[in-house]
C-alpha cells in the first residue's frame, strides 16, 4: 500500500467500501455465528469471539495506525490491559510505572498478585530506579507516558533498551496522545495498549479497548488470549469506534491547539500553584516529550492551592462537564482524587503527589477562548481566604 500522511490514512485504510454492497460505511456485522458451507471447508469467520467482521477493520485500522503487525478490539481499556497481563505466568515479576492510570493498579496489586505475579513501582522518569527494580523474572516493564494525572514523561526508547537487555516485554498504555502523536512500537516498544473509550472513539458514547502487537510471535499468544478470555468489542461498538477515529486527526489539532493556550493562560494565574503539561517550555520532561512525541498533547492537570479552593472553582465552573474520562469532545474536568485515582487510596496518592486540589483537564472542541474566559470567571469566584487558609 502506497505510504499515507496519517490523517489521510485515517480516512483511507485498509477498507475503502464493502466488495458485496459497496458501502462505504463498515457494516455492522450483528452476526454471533456464520454459516459454513461444508464439514472440510469452513470460511475465514466461524464464531464471533473469535472473528467479526467489523471488528475486524477496526483491528486492521488501529494495527496500520500504530505501525504493527496485529491489532486487538476490545470490550474496554482495561480489558485490553488485563488480557495484556494474561501473558504472564505465577511466578512472573512486573515493574511499572507508579502514577499509572487507577484501574491498572488495581488490577496489578489486587488480582495479578493472587496468581503469583508480583510488581515493583517505580519513577519510570528515573532510568536508574527502573534498571534497580529489574529482577531475574522481570518479564513485562509497563509504561503509561505521559503519565496520569501529573504528565510526567517516560522515555520509551530507553526502558525498551533496558528491557531488551533483561529479557522483558515492554507494554505502553498509549491513551492520552494516541498513534498520531506518539507510535511506541517504532520506539521499541513490544505492545500498545489504549482505551479507545478516549480520544480514539472521542465522543464519550462508547467504552472500547485496544491492543497492537509489534511481531507475529506475539500475535499469536495474544489473539489465542483474547479468543480463550473472551472480552472481546461488539460489532456495534467497534463501529463507533472506526467512525470516531476517522475525525481524530482534526478533533487532536484543536484540542491540542487549546490545551497549550490553556495551559499558557493556568500558569500564569495567582489562584494556580502549578501547572502541569509536557507542551509548557518548563516541564521537566519536555525534551524527551518532543523528541518521542509530536506534540504536548490535550490533557493538563493544575493544582489549586487546598480542597476549598478547588470546591469553590468547581462550583462556578461551567462549560466543562465535570465527570470520570477524558479526550472527547466536550471538555472534561476531573477530580483524581475521587476519579481516577480512588482506588488507589489516600496514601499511595499522596505519595504520589495527587493532592487533594489538583484537577485534570483534557480540552474539548470549545472555542479555547470560552474555555478561558469561563476558567478566569471561575478562578475569580475563589475567594482570597480560601486561598491563603
Ligand atoms: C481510561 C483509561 C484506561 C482504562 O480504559 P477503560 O476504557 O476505561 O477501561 C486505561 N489507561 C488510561 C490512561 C486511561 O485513561
């Protein structure tokens, strides 16, 4: 296939219409089975677990994407993560990153540890941390970058260096800058995991994940894996999924383009003790950032000065919707705390640095400008007193 830009790859990729009908919208195979016509010759699809149509394109779509060799749908992010996980066996050790995304260490510390798979948290920013954490049967080293909440970056290229020299798979959650600013398989990474319920559908109506394996070895461990665990996407959803993505290119460039004018406007706000966004010319991990990824990406978190600055901001707050998510359309401002980050548990938050008044804001498709101003009015309403409490 002739080598496209990414957006037009978007729009044309493997399926251009359907051969039987010439539809050029994926048709929505709601079909669980598939007649086959003889007992020696059964067709290319049987069962739909195993196989669907749709599904199908959707995987082809996000394999093409993210330059690998196969791609997994799945019925969530976290499903897409835990069938990752199923490659482990008892006995198995795990290093990972420690503000990794909730669900994830959840699933790592309260059900992988029942099967004897053990883990280490580590500062993945610190290379040294993460070759100290590195035991004999270390066999994944996982990477969320830039990291949630506090958008710390990861730098991929080295820890897939180091993993190839321990033996280990190296997995990286790339939800929050999606192929078209990030391609971890080309950095050396061995899986991509994302929640497509983000900005890959992008319209907050779907919950999807998906995988993408870099080598046919590896793709044939995990298609047996999501065949045998079964938590696989629908026809329907998958759908959505393949019609969100056909817009990503666009919805990133202004969500993008919003979330460095926000971020510029925060940082420069008495009300605000800090800000944090890898696309400001202070955060830390910028360099790597721009050398890894092509942009900053639409997700910043900002820090108020207590929980009662925070509550009062939230009170006049009005154009963002305040809930759990982010990369969609509208803007979503979160509360990790008691979001994302609940099931992690005061003391490992604070640990952290997920304080009490720190917010997460991933820009939408507003006019940037009503989102500032609507910030600014809402900033105004902090009183003073709740400042300096
Ligand atoms: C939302 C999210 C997940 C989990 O995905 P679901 O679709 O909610 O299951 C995993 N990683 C990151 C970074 C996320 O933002």
């Amino acid at each position: 296939m002739t080598k496209y830009e990414q957006d037009t790859l978007l729009i044309h990729n493997g399926f251009k219409y359907d051969a039987g009908t010439g539809a050029v919208s994926v048709p929505i195979y709601n079909s669980s089975t598939f007649h086959q016509v003889d007992v020696d010759s059964f067709g290319k699809y049987d069962y739909s677990r195993s196989g669907n149509p749709t599904r199908e394109v959707l995987e082809e779509t996000i394999a093409l994407l993210e330059g690998g060799v196969r791609g997994f749908a799945f019925a969530s992010g976290m499903a897409a993560i835990s069938t990752a996980f199923l490659l482990l066996s008892q006995g198995d050790h795990v290093v990972i990153t420690e503000d990794v995304y909730g669900g994830t260490f959840r699933v790592v510390t309260e059900v992988l540890t029942r099967y004897g798979i053990s883990h280490t948290f580590v500062d993945m920013t610190d290379i040294a941390q993460v070759e100290a954490a590195i035991q004999p049967n270390t066999k994944v080293i996982y990477m969320e970058t830039p990291s949630n909440p506090l958008l710390k970056i990861t730098d991929i290229r080295a820890i897939c260096e180091l993993a190839k020299q321990a033996g280990a798979l190296t997995f990286v959650d790339n939800t929050f800058l999606t192929p078209l600013s990030q391609k971890p398989l080309e950095l050396g990474a061995d899986i991509v995991l994302h929640s497509a319920t983000k900005f890959l559908a992008g319209h907050s109506d779907v919950m999807a994940g998906l995988a993408v394996v870099k080598d046919e070895e590896l793709a044939k461990r995990f298609y047996f894996l999501q065949n045998a665990f079964g938590a696989i996407l629908s026809p329907h959803d998958s759908w959505l999924v393949l019609r969100g993505l056909k817009t990503l290119h666009v919805r990133l460039q202004h969500s993008v383009a919003a979330a460095e004018k926000i971020a510029e406007y925060l940082q420069t706000h008495p009300k605000v003790k800090r800000v944090y966004y890898p696309g400001l010319a202070d955060h830390p991990g910028r360099d790597i950032q721009f050398a890894q990824a092509t942009d900053g990406g639409a997700v910043l978190s900002f820090e108020l000065e207590n929980e009662e600055a925070l509550r009062q901001f939230l009170a006049h707050v009005k154009l963002p919707v305040f809930a759990v998510s982010l990369g969609a359309v509208e803007s979503i401002l979160s509360y990790p705390a008691k979001m994302s980050h609940a099931a992690m548990g005061q003391e490992e938050r604070e640990k952290r640095g997920i304080s009490a008044s720190l917010l997460r804001l991933s820009a939408g498709l507003e006019n940037p400008n009503d989102l500032i101003r609507d910030i600014d009015q809402a900033l105004a309403a902090v009183e003073t007193s709740a400042v300096s409490l």
